[in-house]
C-alpha cells in the first residue's frame, strides 16, 4: 500500500535529484510563507496590522527575497572566506537532506528508512557545526561568542531530545517513522506520552534557535549573534534554515506523537500539514510572549529540569512495557 | 518536590503570559494608516511657523519688528522690511525661516505683537535637499500685498482719524477741567 | 551599421542626455533593474541606530500606532551588514561621527540614509556660534538621500520620507533631485 | 557593527576585551561599554560616555534665560515635561515670581502623566533587552495615548516647551480633562495586565531576581537617587523631601523595596506609575479656575547675583540645575545635575562579576537615557 | 555634628536662605583641604551630589571648585566653595567618594582643571585626543570640517 517515491524511478539519481528539487522548492516556499505568517501573527499579536504590501501582505516576502538576491555580498577583511562561505549552506543542507524521510501520506512517500530516526537525530547535528563555523569564520566576538553559546546550547538539548524521542522507540519497536505513524492507528501518542512530547517541543524549541531559547542570535546582546557579519542572500539562507528548522522539528513532533497524517474526513497530506503547522504556530506564540533565559539559566534548565524529567519518563515506560 | 512545584508554578506564569498575548491577539489592531487615513492635528500643534491673516486687513500683519528674529533660540529666522509710502507702520519684504533650525519652542509667537504667528499643520514633510525647509512665508501673501497695504492705508487713515478724535476730547476735557 | 557622429564638445547636459539615447545600453537590463528596485523600495530594513531624541520617534514609528512593518520597513536589524536605510535620528556628537562612517562603510550596497531631524540636516537648534561638540548636518559623513525637518519629526514625517526615499530607489538612475 | 579593540590582556591568553557599542541595541541611544570578559562573566566594565555630548552647558552661557527654554527638555527627552517645568521653577525661585494657582495644577498633570510615559517606555525597552519584544509594543501603545493627551496642549509628542516663567503657554480646556480622567481608569486595569505577562513571568523573575544589586554603600558612595535609590530601601523622593512646586499638597506614597536588583527597580517603578496616577487623579479633581500664566511676568529675566540650585524628581532621579548668576541676563555658569550620570559612574561596581546578559538586564533596569549623561 | 567637625577646616561659613536658594550653608575652603572635609562629609553619612567649575579668572583670577554634598532623607545641602589658581591643581577626592571620580574628569575636560591623586585623570566627553577646553570663557573651537563653513555669518 506504500509506495516510495524514489523507488518509481528507475535511474537513483534521477530519482534524487527530483526529490531534491520537490524539496528545495517546498522550502522555500515554506520558509517564506512561514515569515509571512509570523510577521501577520506578531502583528496581530502587538495590536498591529503587519505588511501591507500586496493580498494579506504576501507581497512583501517576494520583494524581501529580491531585495536580499541583488544585495552586495560582503565579505569581511579578515574573515576565513572557505569557513565564512560555507557556513550557510552547512546550516541549511542537513533538513533538506533529511525531509525526504517524512511519510507525509500514507500511500507516496519519498523514502521509507528503517533507521529514520537514528539517522534524523544524527545528521540534525550538522547545523550546530554550521553555525559555529559561521562565528569562528566570521572573526567578529560578537558572532563567536554566539557560535559557542549555539553549540553549548544545541549539544545540552540534544539529549533530553533523544530521551524523548526513545518512548515512543520503545513502544513501536522500530525506527521507521513510515511504521511509528502506522502504530498510532487507535490513538496518537500524545495521549501516552504527554510529558515526552513537552520535552521535545522545548527541546525542539531550542534546537532551532528560537525565543525564548535564542541566545545564539540574542540581539539585545549579541547583535545579531553568529550572523553579525552575514549579508545579502547568505543572511537569507540562515534565515531560511531557522524555518527549514522549525519546519522538520515540528514535521518529527507530529510523526511521532501526533499520528503524523492520520484524522477524519480530510486526505491525510492535508491532517498532516494541519498538524505540522499548528504547532508552528505553537512556537511563533511562544516567541512573542516570552523574554529570553540567560545562558547559564539556559544549560541549568537542560540538565536539571529536563533531563532528569526525560529519565523518569523513560524509566516509567520502561517499567509500564514491562509489567503490560 | 520542591523542583516540581518550582516547576508547576513556573508553567502556569508562563500560560498567564499567554493568555495575555492571546487576548491582544483577539483585539482589533490600533494601527492608523497614515497614508490612507490622515490625522488631523491639534490646534496646538507645532511645526514651522506661517503668517496668520488678519481679518481686518485681509492679509498677514507683520511689521518687521525683528522681536522674534532676536528671540530665537536658533536664529532661523531672517527678516527684513520697508516703510511703505503713506504707511505709518513698516511691512516686512522678507521672512524666511529655516525650519531645519527650528526647535518648535514657540518663543516667537510669545514676543509677536501683532499675533500674525502661528504653526502650520503640515506634519509629515520630507525632502531631498537640504535647502528644501527654508520657506520662504511671505511668498503666499505676495499677490494680495498690494491690497494688504491699500486696506492698511485706510485702517490706518480711520485710526489717525480716531486718534484726532480722541485727543481731541481729551484736550477739552483738559480745557474744561481748567476752566 | 549605422555610423553615430559624436560631437566632440558636449558641454550641454542636454545633449549628452540625446546621446545616451542615440547609443544606449549594449544590454538591455532595465526590466531586471526596474524589477529589483521595485523589490529594494519596498523592503527597507532599517539599521537599529538611534542618536538621541529622534530615535524615540523612530521608535514610536515601528510601535503598534504607526507600524513601519506595514510598509516593509519594520525589521529592525541590529547588524549594519543586513541593513539597507540607516536612519540617521538625532544630535551627531562629533565623537560619534567616526563610527558612523564606519557603520555606513559597514553597510552592504545598494543602501541610503535617512536624516531625521533638524539636527542631522544642518545643526538644527544646537547650532550657534561657540557650538564645538556636534556635526553639523549628517551629510559631512554619509551622503544622504532624503531629509525630514522637525524637532522631532512626527513618526508619519518618517514615513513620508520613507515614501519619498521609495520614489527615489524606483526611479533608478533617471532620479532627478 | 561595533568596532572592536584587539588588545589582548598580555598575562592572560584567556579573557579578552569585548566592546558594547556606540551603536548596540541595548545601549539605549549611543554610549559604549568596555567589557573585560572571562568566556560569559564580566571582570570589569568602564563606561565610555560622550557620544552623545551636545554642549547645553555651554549653550547655556551663550543665550540668556529664555532662550534657554527649549533646551531642558532635550537634555532628557523620556521626561521632556519634567525637565522643562523644573528649569522655569528653579528660575522662577530665582526671580521671585509668582505662579497662579491653575498653571501650578496643570504643571502637576504634565509632569505625572510624561513620568507615566518615561516609565512605560523604560518597561517596554528594559523587556526588550530581556527579548520579550511584544510588551514593548504595547508600552509605547499606551504611551501613544498619553502623547497624545499632551499633543492636545503642548503641541509637541516628546520635546516639549510648554511651560514658561509664571505659568504655562496654553490653557487646558475640559476635553483634556476628560481624556486624562479616563486614561487613569483605563491605565489602572492596564498597569494589571502588565503585572500579569511581566512581573509573573517566571523567566522574567529569573533574569532580574538577584541580578545587579545595588550594594548598600554604593548610594552614598556614588550619590544614586530615583527609583534606583528607593529599590535599596531608601525612602528617598525629592517630591516629599523637599517639595517643589504644589506637591506638598499632594497625597501619595514613595515605594520603596530593599533588595536593589532589576526585580525590585521594576517594582518600585510600576508602583510609581500608580501613584502618579493618584496624583493626577487629585490634581484633576482640584483643578482651579484662573489663570494659567501669571499676568506680571518681568521682561527681562535677570536673577539676582549668587548661585541657585534647584532639583526636581525626574522619573530616573533628582535632577539639579545649579545657576550662578552674575545679574546679567545670560547665566554665568548653569550645571546641569543628572542622575544617569551618577548611575552609569556605579557600573563598574554593580556590573562587574556579572554574566554579559546581566550587563544589557542591568543597563536596561537603571533607565538610562544616553543625551541626559553626556549633557 | 557636620558642623564642628568642619569648622576648624573651613574659613568663611554663610548660612543662605534655602527657599531662595536651594542649599542650606555655603563655605569657603582652601582647596588643599578637600580631602579632610569630604571624609568629614562622609563619616556624617552625606553624599557627593555633584561638583562643579566656574571660570573666574576674569574677576578674580582664579576657578573655583563647587563641591555640593547633601544627606538623603532630610535634605541638607552644604556647598563648598574653593578658589584655585589657574595654573595650580586640586587635590581629587576620588578615594572617598567614587562618585567624584567621574566629575573631577569633567572638570578636567571642560576646564583644563588637574586634580592629585586622581586615579585615571584622562578625558570623559570629548575625544582623547581633543585639544582645548570647551567650557572655559575663552575657548575657541579649532576649525574642523564637520562645522558648516557659513557659520561665520
């Protein structure tokens, strides 16, 4: 009944480079329809109108993205231009290279893995070395002293992200997102495993950078953290990867709790998508009501809240599996 | 134990924020558009000072007094004036401000003794030359200057004239407080 | 091929204005041009910079009363190297004035600048003759492409300027002052 | 972009110089801090001031009283109203004259209502420089009312020069009345609000529990006043100490709070935004008839010889303005006293040992307003 | 009392009218008794409010030194005047209060004013490398491009 996209194909290469541009360009659109959306929700939030430009607004994320296109590239004197060059793209390829795994439908997907889930938490760490060679390359302290804040940040809240992913590992027995949407066929795993999915929606929250999780980038002090020195389109593609990010974070937290694209009445792309960017918009709310942790408040928090949370989670389905 | 209350307490702050955005979030915006929709001034609003017109005279009354060009903070403003013929007052023949100067502190309309000063309601100028805020506020009054000092003329005939009057009966009166 | 004479004096702007449409361009870009500063007018991202009193009009201006985001130009960007505007708004102190080049340097192009306020025009209300502190108009460091008088300017000056600075970008090279 | 030193501490590979500003979004305006740092932690900071210098002193020698007017205002232009009305009352103490009834009330109005607005802009740029961005926008929405409250009269939204030597220039009608009575109502349930999504707010309890104390020696040692002063335990307003103007008539309370950290400045300064609502709400009620400008002004402002030294509470501390007059109609020398100024002389000492976050908490809970410590 | 400890430091001692004049007692001070009368000052629990310069040396050939001290709580301001040669220097008072660290170096910038013991007597709102003191009757700004040239007019 499930039929892989790649697998229609007869050419692999063929195959992935289709499935990389279907991605790309789902991206991209994405990444500027998601900075529509929080400028109108900010906005409205604010008690503001937000952009005016064109039907709702639209308009004016098409002339953001031409104006960042034809802005000059600057590159900074004493930068490391390979480390300064390659930053951006390191930060954006790893979602690109891991959204074929979503099982978006349950009848076409991209490419079932059965080590999905291995292989998702360990190329999603790439961009924490993106981000750091976008500070060290940079040579500007602002931008460094971010780059280290991201890589202490992203490497505390990796684990109470696995420890949270693991539950539902252990439940389903197996790592392919394509069978943990098919076992939530009675009842999603939000119902099972609430305090995992808080644990990763916070987790998750941090991953990607965002308030009230974004020292990396955190204005008041840093600027504009990591990418202090970055223009033109090379900025654009850190801001696209924070909502690639936020994307994939938010497409893994409905696959594994939320039943990925299982609901009522409507095809399943559709339940998967309303999912998907509820809790988006779950994370823009967050954003415009919370100020922002300090760092070390930041780290405390990991390691004495949410790991120690993780654990006693996980021991207690442990000990559920064990007895039932 | 004490951690998990920590905790609990911490969440239902953070869901009181919330709740607090998400009841903005239902309140229509408070934006005005500027370009659509124009606001209308005060009447005390400053900005670049104008000549006033005076009913009487049908034009602005400024007599090249030069009090509100001493009196300026910022010596923005440039006068200069004639005695016209015929005319016992003086009539100014330039009056330029540069607003670029300005500081709105309106000193000048304190000291004006023919209160021909007041504020434009012009609020949202903008230009791409400096020399673009030097106005120039006698150029609006320039075509009914002939009549403004015609008008003058007899104003000022008619107040000659009250004058006689009234030394005149001051002068019988002395007369009569004599006798 | 058609042989184009070229006068050898052309001390008349209006002649060489004839000329250069006689010539013209080896490449036609101007749709691209047109195209991309229509995108570049209307996404104005502002440099997170104020010098004294004006700035509090800026910011007023980006507040939920007036909104410069409806505009396009409300992302304030606290780095200089993803700012397109910078709104000069306020008294420069000439202590200041050596990090403002260098911010303006700092400043990918195509950028402008906005001077906000009688002080950055000329001096405004703090020049009088023993003044030794401030500079006396913002266009002594950075070349400045629209001006907006007043003590300070109300928020909707600023979006005129915004506006007027808009006209300029779109008209391209063809701008005249 | 800040241009950053390169020097390098020579006996230590492991710190190093981090330069704040001129142009850094949490440095309010255009001030620099140079921070010695050790990874996150703070071993020291010097403030650079200065680049905000606009020379009113000695514009001040060069014009004479009245043309001094528009400059008070700009010295401080958070509290542009309360600058404005102190100077006309130190030289009206100077001179001797005599302030009606009415003009004395409105004053009192203007000066509560802009410490309202000094302080709602303190709070949404302090959350700002905490990373909450939206209290900021809905302070300067309730700032906007309050503008424009004063705009009615004054004519101005932030510089204002609206009061003159024996009284005010315009005369308030009973629409302003009206508009400040119901924003006091309205503000009251507001300020509640704010409670709410700030001061409950556990990360906001966080970040300013304990962060940037004011040691108690350090309020003799650098003369710290204001809010800053009272969030120490100082019982301390120059409105009750020595009052100025009408508010000896006045009921209200000075909140104080003992801790002297970013938690207790904030508190201290929501609760004076109450009480200014109190005063405003008396004034309103016992707002006189007469005149607003005193009928015998004398033409030419030439307080006698000696010195003077009047001092107002500006929202961010007691304001002084020395005047040594020669009997001529320019001031021989007139010294303005800020508060910022002696605030941002204790960072050294409040600031170092910190983390860098603390630093941008610590400068946005002072208040400082950068042309008021250049001057 | 402030006030005997005082009086053996200082010369001249005038009560003035505080409703006229804002401060409650002004004295005179030779100005190499700074130091001894700020630690009285400071051991009576008053703070440094501010200190201030005048340029006098037209009249009397001398600046004069304006240290204002006040006491929280009830207000009690006592002004000391001392009277420097131009040429001479002040001694700092820094090491009692901290809080004259900063307007000593005002005083420094805007009137050319040394002070002793200072710990880091340089520059505070000028540039470092400005010439001149702005603030001194006399001062004349060196010509510089950033003042527009019709400012002769």
């Amino acid at each position: 009944m499930k039929t892989d996209i790649v697998q229609l194909f007869e050419n692999p290469y063929l195959a992935l480079g289709v499935s990389i541009a279907i991605i790309m360009a789902y991206l991209s659109v994405n990444a500027i329809m998601l900075i529509w959306l929080e400028r109108k929700l900010s906005a409205r939030i604010q008690r503001r109108i937000g952009p005016q430009r064109g039907p709702f607004g639209l308009m004016q994320q098409i002339f953001d993205m031409g104006k960042l296109l034809s802005k000059e590239l600057l590159t900074p004197e004493h930068a490391n231009k390979l480390l300064y060059v390659i930053a951006p793209i390191l930060v954006f390829a790893p979602v690109v290279a891991l959204s074929s795994l979503f099982p978006i439908t349950s009848t076409y997907i991209f490419h079932d893995f059965n080590i999905a889930i291995v292989l998702i938490l360990a190329i999603s760490g790439i961009n924490v070395i993106g981000i750091f060679l976008a500070g060290w390359g940079s040579n500007n302290k602002y931008a460094l002293l971010g780059a280290v804040r991201s890589v202490a940040q992203n490497i505390s809240y990796e684990i109470p992200l696995i420890l949270s992913v693991i539950p539902i590992v252990m439940i389903t027995r197996t790592m392919s997102l394509y069978d943990i949407t098919l076992a939530q066929e009675t009842y999603p795993f939000i119902l099972v495993q609430p305090i995992a999915l808080i644990i990763f929606i916070i987790s998750a929250t941090a991953e990607t950078n965002r308030a009230p999780f974004d020292i990396p980038e955190a204005e008041s002090e840093l600027v504009a953290g990591f990418h202090t020195e970055y223009s033109g389109m090379r900025f654009g593609l850190f801001f696209f990867a924070e909502y690639s990010n936020m994307i994939f974070a938010c497409a893994l937290a409905t696959v594994l709790f939320l039943g990925g694209w299982r609901g009522p009445l409507l095809p399943d792309a559709v339940w998967f998508f309303i999912k998907v960017y509820a809790l988006i918009v779950l994370m823009m709310w967050f954003r415009w009501t919370f100020p922002r942790l300090r760092f070390d408040q930041l780290m405390k928090f990991a390691w004495v809240v949410l790991v120690p949370l993780s654990l006693i989670n996980l021991l207690i389905t442990t000990l559920v599996l064990k007895i039932v | 134990m004490a951690l998990i209350k920590e905790i609990l307490d911490g969440t239902k702050t953070l869901l009181t924020g919330m709740k607090v955005t998400l009841d903005n979030f239902r309140k229509p915006p408070v934006t005005s558009q500027y370009p659509m929709e124009k606001i209308e001034m005060s009447e005390a609003f400053r900005n670049v000072i104008v000549l006033i017109e005076k009913e009487d005279i049908g034009s602005h009354d400024c007599i090249d007094c030069k009090l509100c060009e001493r009196v300026c903070p910022s010596f923005c403003i440039y006068l200069d004036g004639e005695r016209p013929e015929g005319l016992r007052r003086k009539r100014s023949t330039k009056f330029e401000v540069d607003f670029a100067l300005c500081s709105d502190c309106g000193l000048c309309l304190d000291v004006c003794p023919t209160d021909t000063l007041g504020y434009s309601k012009v609020h949202d100028e903008a230009g791409y030359n400096r020399s673009d805020f030097l106005y120039d506020l006698l150029e609006p009054w320039a075509d009914k200057e002939e009549a403004a000092r015609e008008r003058l003329k007899e104003i000022e005939a008619e107040q000659a004239a009250e004058r006689a009057r009234k030394a005149a009966a001051r002068k019988a009166k002395k007369v009569r407080r004599e006798k | 091929m058609a042989q184009i004479e070229l006068p050898l004096v052309a001390n008349d702007p209006k002649d060489i204005e004839e000329l250069r449409e006689e010539v013209g361009p080896l490449v036609y870009m101007d749709l691209l041009e047109n195209l991309l500063n229509h995108a570049r007018s209307r996404s104005l991202w502002p440099l997170t910079f104020g010098l004294a009193c004006c700035a509090i009009e800026m910011m007023a201006a980006g507040a939920a009363r007036f909104d410069l985001d409806r505009i396009g130009a409300g992302v304030f960007r606290p780095s200089a190297r993803q700012a397109d505007v910078m709104i000069l708004a306020g008294t420069i102190s000439r202590k200041m004035a050596p990090a403002i080049k260098t911010l303006w340097d700092q400043m990918p192009s195509p950028k402008w600048a906005i001077a906000m306020g009688g002080c950055t025009i000329d001096g405004g209300p703090f020049k009088y003759p023993g003044q030794y502190a401030i500079v006396e108009g913002a266009d002594k460091i950075v070349p400045v492409d629209v001006y907006v008088p007043g003590c300070p300017p109300r928020p909707e000056a600023l979006f005129a300027a915004l506006f007027k600075l808009e006209e300029k970008i779109r008209a391209g090279k063809k701008f005249k002052k | 972009m800040n241009r950053f030193e390169v020097e390098q501490d020579p006996k230590s590979r492991d710190t190093y110089y981090l330069n704040m500003g001129p142009q850094h979004p949490s440095t309010h305006g255009v001030m620099r801090i140079k921070l010695h740092l050790d990874g996150e932690r703070i071993i020291s900071a010097e403030p650079i001031i200065g680049y905000g210098h606009r020379a009113h002193e000695k514009m001040a020698e060069n014009r004479d009283y009245i043309q001094f007017l528009p400059n008070p205002s700009r010295v401080d232009y958070l509290g542009g109203m309360i600058y404005n009305v102190g100077y006309c009352q130190a030289v009206e103490r100077a001179m001797d004259i005599e302030v009606p009834e009415r003009a004395e009330y409105i004053r009192i109005v203007c000066n509560e209502l802009n410490r309202i607005s000094s302080h709602l802009l303190w709070l949404g740029t302090f959350l700002m420089d905490l990373g909450a961005f939206t209290p900021f926008l809905y302070a300067f929405d309730d700032r906007e009312k309050i503008l424009d409250i004063l705009d009615r009269i004054t004519g101005s939204r932030l510089t204002y020069c609206y009061a003159r030597f024996g009284g005010v220039i315009l005369d308030i009608d009973d629409v302003f009345l009206d508009n400040v009575s119901n924003f006091c109502t309205y503000f009251v349930e507001r300020l509640k609000e704010y409670e709410k999504l700030v001061i409950g707010n556990v990360i906001f309890r966080e970040r300013t529990i304990g962060v940037g104390i004011f040691a108690p020696d350090l309020a003799q040692k650098y003369a710290i006043t204001g809010p800053c002063l009272r969030a120490m335990g100082h019982e301390n307003d120059v409105r009750k100490d020595e009052p100025y103007g009408i508010y000896d008539r006045f009921d209200f309370d000075v909140p104080t709070q003992t801790e002297g950290d970013c938690f207790a400045r904030t508190l201290v300064r929501m609760e004076e935004m109450r009480q200014s609502i109190r005063i405003i709400e008396q004034a309103v009620s016992d707002m006189p008839n007469g005149l607003f400008l005193a009928a015998r002004v004398p033409r030419r402002i030439r307080p006698p010889e000696g010195d003077y030294y009047f001092c107002v509470e500006s929202p961010r501390g007691s304001f002084g303005m020395y005047i040594a007059s020669d009997g001529s109609d320019i001031p021989f020398r007139l010294k303005l006293r800020t508060p910022s100024f002696s605030h941002i002389s204790a960072m050294p000492a409040v600031m170092a040992s910190t983390m860098l976050a603390d630093a941008v908490a610590i400068l946005g809970s002072i208040d400082i307003v950068v042309p008021e410590i250049d001057r | 009392m402030i006030a005997d400890k005082l009086s053996s430091l200082l010369r001249d001692t005038t009560e003035v009218q505080y409703d006229a004049r804002g401060f409650h007692v002004q004295y005179t001070a030779s100005a190499d008794t700074l130091p001894q009368i700020a630690d009285a000052f400071l051991s009576e629990n008053f703070h440094l409010e501010m200190i201030t310069c005048q340029d006098r040396r037209e009249n009397d050939d001398a600046f004069r030194l304006i240290y204002q001290f006040n006491q929280y709580g009830m207000p009690q301001r006592h002004v000391i005047h001392a009277d420097i040669a131009p040429d001479a220097t002040a001694p700092s008072i820094a090491a009692t209060f901290p809080a004259a660290d900063w307007y000593e170096r005002e005083i420094f910038d805007m009137y050319g004013v040394s002070f002793d013991g200072h710990p880091d007597l340089k520059r505070i709102l000028m540039e470092e490398d400005y010439f001149g003191h702005p603030l001194l009757k006399d001062f004349v700004d060196p010509p510089n491009p950033y003042r527009s040239e019709d400012d002769a007019s």
